[in-house]
C-alpha cells in the first residue's frame, strides 16, 4: 500500500522539477540578445601567408597582366612594371586577397 | 591608430554597408581591414575609397581584404574586361582548362572553394575552378 501512495508523490515531484527545468531554459533563451556587427576590435595577430602560398597566389593573381612581375620575399609582394590604370584595382584587390603583410606596389600606371 | 585615421572614411563604410566579420588591425605600420560584402558593389565602393584615400595604392599601408559571400547554387557573372573566363580542372593556373564561360554569361557558383577559387558551372553544363575575381553576384 505504502508504494501506491509514493508513487503519485514521485511523479508529481519530477514533474514539477521538469517544468521548473523548462522555465528556466525559457528565461535564458529570452535573455539572450544578438550582438551586434559592428565590432571591429579584434587582438588576433594578423594572418601571413607563406612565401610558398603567396608565390603561387601572386602567380594566378598576374597572370592576365603580362607588363607585370612580382617577387615574393618574407611575406611581402613587390608589383614592378606597367599598368593601365583602369585594370590596377583588379590585381590589386588579388593580390591582397591573398594574406601578404605587404604590397608594394612599384608599377609604372599608365 | 593613425593608420586607422587616415582610412576612417573606408572604415565607416565599411560598418555601414554591413560587411560581415569585419576586422580592422594595425600591425608593423600596415593596417589590415578584412571582411565578407554581401555583393560586388560594396566591395567596389569600398575600393573606390581606398583609391581616393590612396591614389594608386601607393602607400604600401593597408591590405584590404573584402570578399564577396556567394551562396552555394547562387548565379554569378562574368566580369572578365572583354575576355572569356578560364573554367579549370583545379583551383589554380597550372590547372587545365576544361572550358569558358564568356564575358557577362550568367553562371551557377557550386562553392566558393576558397578566396580566390570558386568552383562553378555553367548553363552548358561545364563544371570547374574559375577566378573569383571575374566572378560577382548577380
């Protein structure tokens, strides 16, 4: 007999530590708020491509510019030669798309 | 911060036309601006600016880093000058080609592969790694 009478007093137990879970998980999802985009304060340390990345990068990126070399030393990319300037903002949005810690750019813009 | 100073005005566009995970870093006297452009013209216009604060890209001071998000089976066009787009086997120019997409055709992007890759393929059904510099949103 004594069983019949716990067992409601069980269940009416968890339950109510079910719900109490529920509402409490509820409360949390209400709370949370999107952050919003605009952060920009980032202390990462920058990402540098390899030389090897880089040289193959910077090998695709002039291909369609035949005036133009490029050398690739300790992360830096150095443009020489000729240019229209109408095409220089497509090889320079190439090149650095590419991870190098620099891009010096000595091209002759014609 | 002064590199941020003298590129405030990208900056500020940049947070205005809501490029996604934007990240401004000065490190060693170059200031490093990286972020995704929900299309080409925010990438153009971001450029734009740069080319006004830095005529050129003289200055060897910033490496701007914008690229465009393009969704999987999202269409893309063709912004080659004049020319055929190269559709290659791999992502790279040592790759060989296995066909063109012409100047302005409008293509399927499959992936952005990385930065500079995406694999795409076209109305005629050929599939491969094209430039994403020729490439922008449609």
């Amino acid at each position: 007999m004594k069983k019949l009478i716990y067992l409601p007093l069980a269940l009416a137990l968890s339950a109510g530590g079910f719900s109490g879970c529920k509402s409490k998980q509820a409360n949390n999802d209400a709370n949370t708020t999107t952050t919003s985009a605009d952060t920009v304060t980032n202390t990462a340390p920058v990402q540098i491509s390899s030389d090897d990345l880089l040289s193959t990068g910077v090998r695709d990126a002039t291909k369609d510019f035949p005036g133009v070399s490029a050398t690739v030393n300790n992360g830096e990319v150095t443009l020489t030669g000729n240019i229209k300037r109408d095409r220089l903002p497509t090889l320079m949005q190439s090149v650095q798309s590419l991870h190098p810690r620099k891009v010096n750019n000595n091209l002759t813009v014609e | 911060m002064a590199l941020e100073q003298k590129y405030q005005e990208l900056i500020n566009a940049a947070k205005t036309s809501e490029v996604q995970n934007l990240q401004v870093r000065e490190q060693n006297n170059v200031l490093y601006i990286d972020g995704e452009a929900n299309s080409g013209a925010v990438k153009d216009n971001l450029w734009n600016i740069y080319n006004k604060i830095d005529p050129d890209f003289k200055g060897g001071d910033l490496v701007l880093n914008i690229n465009v998000k393009a969704a999987s089976g999202s269409k893309a066009k063709v912004i080659t000058k004049e020319s055929n787009l190269n559709i290659r086997k791999g992502p790279g120019t040592e790759q060989p080609t296995v066909g063109k997409a012409a100047h302005n055709e409008i293509v399927t992007v499959l992936n952005q592969t990385n930065e500079q890759w995406w694999l795409i393929k076209t109305n005629g059904g050929v599939e491969g790694y094209a430039y994403s510099q020729y490439l922008t949103p449609a």
